[in-house]
C-alpha cells in the first residue's frame, strides 16, 4: 500500500509570513466583520484571514470503506464575502481544519480549495455516524500585496504555482511511496503496510530533516487509533538508518 503526503502547511505559512513581513513597516486592520459562520479581517497590505469555531456539520455518516479506514467527503461552507459584497480572497488561500466529536479529535483531509470554497474527508477506523463540529482557519489575499513602506505592488500569490506540495496536502495526493525509507521530505505521512515501518499497519510519520544538511534525518511513527505508543529512528548519512526504538506512553 502506497503512503499519502500531507506536506506543506508550514511552507505555505511561511511564505505569507515573508509577503507580509517583506514591507519591513507594521500592517494594520482596514475592515473586520461577520459573515455567516464567519468572523473576517482585512489588513492594509492585502493579506485577508477568516476563521470559524465551533460550527455543527451536523450527522456525518463515515460509512464508506477505503482499506481500513471508513470516511465521508464534506463541502465546507464558502469563504465570507466583506461589506462590499466581494469575497476576501483573490486566489487561493492557505487553508486548515480541526474536527472532532464528543470531545474527541476526528481525523479530517483537505482534498479541495479554492479562492470561493473547500471540500474535505473525514474518517474512521470504524464505520459510525457522529455529530461533528468543525474549526476553520484561513488565509490569503484580498488584492496585491503592498508594503507600506515602500509602495511596491506585488502579484498576488497562487498557492497552485506557489508550491506544489501544499497542494498535495490539499488534495491528499499518492506520492507512491512503499518504503518508510523513502519519507525524506518534511511533512507528515500516512502509510499502510510500508517496508522498514516500525509495524504493519496504519501507520503516521513525521519528518524532519535538518535544514543545511540532508544527511539527517528524523523519523517519528505512530500507530492510528492508538495512543499508548510509538517509535523514533534516524538517518545519519553514510551510517544509514538506525533501528526503530519504542517509547511507551503511560
């Protein structure tokens, strides 16, 4: 079974942080407000946010089966529109989601977003309906960007040129990897019966590697569903892999 790549929410980040800190002057709020769901902001430069808390998707049924995993595809409601009428992005938004039920985190995929609106997975290790409530946070441009200091206009960013990886995440692509090995990139990746996995499995991988230097890497896995473990290995360049160590969690 092949792993799926989650990578890119800090690169994406990242990049906005460095549109909005490029002008080397504070941003300030030029409109703020409500709309649905929704509460909006509206900075000087062009960056836009929204988020909501808390909203009811209602009764999701995670009845259809994909390998050991039951989901459902949601649409998300649309991204707000400001006091004008207009929506408060003019490209494609960083985007994330936290979902959960009774209290209890339930695991959620972007696999669509555009300037207008998103789609995403939820699922299961189990096929169940539950009452779900969503958290949404995002963030783009509302018109080119402008440092106030300057007066310099630049283009507005498009996350689909901007970096192709965030996309993945969005979308949850295949990346086809099959060995645990091959997981070098920053990110977070779920695998399925991966060769050099700690365990057969679902499994999730988180991957650091260090920023100068690609001969090390770090690797944490954890077991889906389960919480009482997990596993730590390394790559330290000609000496390869170390073996994976668990830590229990009690």
């Amino acid at each position: 079974m092949k792993a799926l790549d989650v990578l890119g929410l800090d690169h994406v980040a990242q990049k906005i942080y460095d549109l909005i800190n490029s002008g080397g002057s504070a941003d300030y709020i030029v409109e703020e407000g409500q709309d649905g769901p929704w509460y909006y902001r509206k900075w000087a430069s062009g960056v836009s946010e929204c988020w909501a808390i808390e909203y009811s998707l209602g009764s999701c049924a995670m009845t259809s089966k994909y390998g050991n995993a039951w989901y459902v595809a949601k649409s998300g409601f649309s991204f707000p529109v400001d006091s004008n009428g207009n929506r408060i992005f003019i490209s494609n938004p960083y985007l994330n989601i936290s979902c959960r039920a009774d209290s209890v985190l339930i695991n959620a995929s972007i696999y669509y977003c555009s300037k207008d609106n998103y789609s995403f997975y939820l699922y299961d290790m189990q096929s169940e309906t539950k009452t779900v409530y969503i958290d949404v946070y995002a963030k783009g441009l509302w018109k080119a960007f402008t440092p106030s200091s300057t007066g310099s206009t630049y283009s507005p960013i498009d996350l689909n040129a901007l970096n192709k990886d965030a996309l993945r995440y969005i979308k949850c692509a295949n990346k086809g990897i099959t060995n645990a090995n091959n997981m070098t990139d920053n990110g977070i990746y779920t695998g399925y019966n991966l060769s050099n996995a700690p365990q057969t499995g679902w499994t999730t991988y988180i991957v650091f590697k260090h920023d100068n230097n690609s001969n090390y890497i770090h690797q944490i896995a954890y077991p889906i569903g389960n919480a009482s473990k997990f596993w730590i290995r390394a790559y330290n360049g000609s000496n390869g892999w170390t073996s994976w160590n668990q830590y229990n969690q009690n």
